[in-house]
C-alpha cells in the first residue's frame, strides 16, 4: 500500500490548515 509523497503533503496542509483556521477566526 504506497501512498503518494505528494498526496500526503497536501493532506497534511489541509489538515494543518483546517485545524488553524479556528484560532485565526476566534
């Protein structure tokens, strides 16, 4: 089961970004 290296960095940002959108908006 190979993911892409790729795939995994966008997950991250949008996981990254999805958790600190709160904070900016609070």
């Amino acid at each position: 089961m190979a993911a892409n290296s790729n795939f995994i960095l966008l997950t991250s940002f949008l996981l990254f970004a999805f958790l600190s959108f709160p904070s900016i908006i609070c």
